[in-house]
C-alpha cells in the first residue's frame, strides 16, 4: 500500500540520490536527462519550502496579533498601577490631614474645657460680688457706684469669654464636619481602589493567556523555522549540484555634565546584576546589545543621569518602555517596565525614579533591560558603572 510522502521524506530521497551525483565519477557520465530530474526535486522542495512560509507567515500574524493585543492590555495595566499608585498616595495624604485635624480638635476642645472652667470662676465671682457687695453698699462700707461699674465690667468679661466658648464649639463642629467628609472620601477611595484591583485582576489573568499561548506560538515557529532551515540548506545544495551540471552541459556563465565624560561614574538604574555579558550570543543570530537585570515587580528603576524622556509607552518586543535623551547624542533605554511613572517631555535627573521593574513586552522574567546608546548604537554598559 503507497503512502503519501511527506517534505522530509522527499527531501531524504532527493539528498540520498543527489550524494550519488556529487561523485566525480557520475558527474562525469551524467546526461541532460538527470539535471531535468534534479530541476524536477528542486522545483518540489522549492514548493515544500513556500509551503511552510506560508504556515510561518500565518503563525507570524496570529503572534503579531496576539502581541498587539497583549500591548494593549499591558499598556491598560500600567495605566491601573499609576491609579493605583497615585490611590494610595491620595489615601496617604487624607490620613496625614485626619492625624492634623484631630490634633487640632483635642486642643480646641482643652482650650474650651480651660474657658469654660474660667467661665463658671466668673460667674461665682460675679454672683458673690452682687452678695457681697449689696451688703457692703447697705453697711455704708462701699460706694454704690463703684460696685456697679465691677458687676457691669465682670458681665463684659463673662460675655466675651461665653462668646469665644461658642466660636469653640463652632470650631469643633466643622473639624468634625470635615473629618466626616474625609472619612467618606477615603471610603470612596478604598471602594474605587478595589474596582481597580479587580479589574488588574482580570487584565492580568488575560495577558498570563495571552503570553501562553505566545509561548505555544513561538515554540511552533521555532521548530518550523528549523524545518524550513533545513529545506533552505537542502535547497542549497541542490542549487550547487544543479549548477555544476549545467557547468558540464553549458559554458559557464560571466560572474547635564556631558555624558561622555561620565565613563566608569554612572551609578546602576536597579539594583542587581546582569545575567548576560553585553555581545554575547543572545541565540544563533543575535547578540547582546544591551543587560537584562533581574528584579522584583515594582522595583524602582532610576534615571542613570539627567536628561530628557524622549519615549515613554508600549514597543512591541520591549514591552512599557522609557527612553531618556542625555543630549550628545546618548540615550539609556530602559524596558519591559511594569508601569511608567515618567511622561515624553519630562526632565528627570540623576537617580529619579523613571518607571517599576516588570516583566512586559513578553519577557519570561521580571526584571529590567537597559541599554545606552551613542549616535544609534549601543555600547557596553560595564564601562560606565562604578565598580
């Protein structure tokens, strides 16, 4: 019973005959016949070949989709962490103005127990000037007069000191009044934050999907891509052999301080280590252009001197990126962030905290990837940080 041959068994067999064909001997003898022969497999692997680009192209546009997609989310959760973030600070700074406020409360409120014990002083006073002063007036032992210019002068008193015990107990009453709108402001804030963590929440759950299947994805064009290597390099050496069988049938055809002067002085943006040296192989066609420092999510990463952000958002293959202008021509690239704190425009200086450590643009690791760059190019870090 036939079976349909696959491209690798075809490839098998078209390699077996044409190891045959290379020999010296065999070249020698071999006709037009055979080179329309090898024309023949060439033009089936070649059709073996467009097939699996095509299946690459399409798996390609499904990860190009899906990485589009993922920016989106990623780009949603970093706008949720700033609202997170500025959230807390804005219930950090409500709890301040409460502690202020009810420090504030307990000393109005001591100083109207302090008035109003002097207040109840007067009042005994005045009351025993009135006895006993009617009686020294009746006894001829005081002038009338006088005893009534003290009674009217204690009421005065009496009066003004009744008056600031009301402007008190007003006070207490609108700092009470305001503690009670903050309170509800930081519920509003608490019940708004819990919205946020949710919905982070679900956005976080869609992009672990989204990445896993990124992953499937990556790991099919990795071994279709070997696959069509191979048939590249089959190709290959089909194309040699057909040429030096033409060869034998045919004649052969015609042929802020500058930063350049900071070298060996930048203090690093995370801490941590890199786990690659900068120029090594990366995988079989890249290399290192820059160091990838393994952190915590949410770590803070700082400007590794002044400048200028020249980019700040989602780049496919980077994730939530900031790139900051140091003037001269030298940038620092900081990337896969979990959230961006600085904006395109913003002077930031040495040390400044730019964005949190994540793991976006795809990584498989929290941490940061960083590089400088000099007129477009990079340059190895380890020459610029102290040691």
């Amino acid at each position: 019973m036939l079976r349909e041959r696959t491209p690798l068994m075809r490839r098998l067999t078209i390699v077996t005959s044409l190891m045959m064909l290379l020999t010296s001997e065999h070249l020698a003898g071999q006709s037009s016949k055979d080179a329309s022969e090898t024309e023949a497999q060439l033009s089936a692997l070649r059709e073996d070949i467009a097939a699996i680009r095509m299946q690459l192209d399409a798996q390609e546009e499904a990860r190009d989709g899906l990485q589009d997609t993922l920016g989106r989310t990623e780009r949603s959760i970093g706008e949720l962490n700033q609202q997170l973030t500025a959230s807390t600070q804005e219930k950090q700074r409500l709890q301040e103005k409460l502690t202020s406020l009810r420090a504030e409360n307990d000393v109005l409120k001591e100083d109207q127990i302090r008035l109003e014990a002097d207040v109840e002083g007067g009042i005994r006073q005045l009351w025993m000037l009135q006895q006993g002063g009617g009686l020294r007036v009746w006894l001829g032992d005081q002038d009338p007069q006088q005893t009534a210019r003290h009674l009217a002068y204690y009421r005065l008193i009496l009066e003004e000191q009744q008056h600031s015990i009301e402007r008190y107990q007003q006070g207490v009453a609108d700092i009470a009044a305001r503690v009670s709108a903050i309170l509800r402001t930081e519920t509003d804030l608490t019940v708004r934050a819990a919205g946020i963590a949710a919905t982070r929440e679900q956005l976080t759950a869609e992009q672990d999907t989204r990445r896993q299947t990124i992953a499937r994805i990556n790991t099919q064009l990795k071994q279709d891509q070997a696959q069509l290597d191979a048939l590249i390099l089959d190709q290959n050496r089909l194309n040699m052999l057909l040429d030096r069988l033409q060869a034998i049938a045919l004649p052969a055809s015609p042929a802020s301080q500058p930063f350049a002067t900071l070298r060996g002085q930048l203090t690093m943006p995370i801490e941590g280590k890199p786990i690659n040296r900068f120029g090594a192989i990366r995988n079989a066609d890249l290399r290192w252009r820059g160091w990838l420092i393994p952190a915590e999510q949410g770590d803070p990463i700082r400007a590794v001197h002044g400048g200028r952000v020249i980019f700040a958002d989602w780049l496919r293959g980077q994730g939530l990126l900031v790139v900051v202008d140091h003037g001269g021509e030298w940038l620092s690239l900081y990337a896969q962030n979990h959230s961006l704190l600085r904006a395109v425009g913003d002077w930031v200086s040495s040390g400044e905290v730019l964005s949190r450590a994540g793991a976006t643009g795809g990584s498989e690791m929290n941490g940061l990837y960083f590089e400088i760059r000099h007129q477009g190019e990079p340059v190895d870090p380890a020459d610029w940080f102290r040691r």
